[in-house]
C-alpha cells in the first residue's frame, strides 16, 4: 500500500520538513499490518526499527518475573514506540503489543540514520521527543509513587476516554490495573466509588464520563 506522506507530516520526528523532504523520508518508510492482541515487539530483543501507528493502538509495556504486567504507555496513531532501543542500539527495554487490529509505518536503524544525517531538522526534532518521552516516564513515576489509586483511575479515565473524533479500544479492568500499577479489584472499587461521586456512570460494561470537573478534582486531591 501506498504510504500517506500527510500522515508522516503530522509526526512529531517530521515537523518543518518540506515537501521534497518528505518525500526523501516517505521512500525510506514501509508498511505493516498487524492483527489485534499481536507481539510487535519483545523485552529485551533487539529492534528493528523505529515504528509510527497509523491505526489502531499499541500498549508498552514490561513484565515482571511473577508475570505482572506494567503499562508505560499506549501509543496511538501518530505516535511511536521502539524509540529508545532503535537509538542506543540497546535491547528493547519493554514490549509493544497491539490492542486492536493496527497499521504501523515504519523505519529501519539504518535507513533512520541515513535521514538524520541527511535532514538535520529530524535531529532536532528527536530530541524534542525523546525529552517529551522521558516527561512522560517522570509523571508516571509521580503518579505511581505519590498519587492514591482513585487518583490513578481518574487520570486514566481522563487521558484514555474517547473524544469522539477517532475510535479508542476500550481499556479492560485490567488495563486499568497495568496502568495503575494495582490490581483489578482495586480498579473496580475506585470506578465504583467514582461512580458514587458522580462523576462517571458504569452502563453496560462501558464506563461514561459524567462530570470531568469531579475527575479533575479527585486527580489533583490524590497527589
């Protein structure tokens, strides 16, 4: 299939590159499918490239060795995993596993390399990333060490629910659990105490912003 170059433009990595530019990049990108629940990428593997979604939504995560699992991110489209191993030439230091049927454009160590020496603006915008990544892992400290479960959910409830502009997976119980970095039951107590508050509704195995302010709250009281 064809690779969208107005996609690749809406990646952070490819900010303020012109057309011929983009180009030069669209030609070294390729094209994966992959269905839902799949393997991307392993802990402690090598990796092949560095990978953008263009659909679907892809969950980074590790895995300890009683097998609980810690959600680090979910990536979704315009986003992109495989980052910090395709730059250190390290092993991968988590997982990638799709949540729902995805399509993923990507790009090789080597042919990466070609295009930040080739388009010095690439470099840049690494960086840029790569520090908004590092944000994101200090916040999730922060939320792990500092901040009550209930706290946890909210903001999970507040960054993860639907806008209405693209489909999202929906997050299990469980999900919320890896993310939270608790357990499921502990998330169906919190989601039921939320829902006492007002500030969620619980229908059909969906759960339903009632009142953002409420969560906004409860995340700022939790810390």
């Amino acid at each position: 299939m064809t690779i969208q170059q107005e996609f690749l433009e809406s990646i952070p990595y490819f900010t303020g590159l012109n057309a011929a530019e983009m180009n030069s990049v669209r030609q070294l990108t390729f094209e994966r499918t992959v269905d839902r629940n799949e393997i991307v990428q392993f802990e402690g593997e090598s990796a092949e490239a560095l990978f953008f979604i263009a659909s679907g939504a892809v969950k980074v995560f590790k895995t300890s060795a009683e097998g609980k699992e810690q959600i680090l991110s979910i990536a979704r489209p315009g986003g992109s995993f495989n980052d910090i191993a395709i730059f250190d030439d390290g092993p991968a230091p988590a997982s990638a596993q799709t949540m729902s049927p995805v399509v993923l454009y990507g790009i090789s160590r080597n042919e990466l390399q070609t295009i930040l020496r080739e388009h010095p603006q690439v470099a840049l915008n690494t960086i840029r990333v790569l520090a908004d990544r590092t944000r994101q892992l200090v916040e999730l400290v922060e939320d792990l060490s500092f901040r009550h479960v209930i706290g946890r959910v909210a903001k999970i409830l507040l960054e993860h629910a639907s806008d209405g502009t693209s489909p999202r997976p929906r997050l299990t119980q469980q999900d919320m659990a890896a993310m939270a970095g608790t357990v499921r039951e502990v998330v169906a107590r919190s989601l039921k105490a939320l829902e006492e508050e007002g500030a969620i509704r619980l229908e059909r195995h969906q759960i339903k912003i009632a009142d953002k302010e409420a969560l906004e709250d409860m995340v700022t009281a939790s810390v």
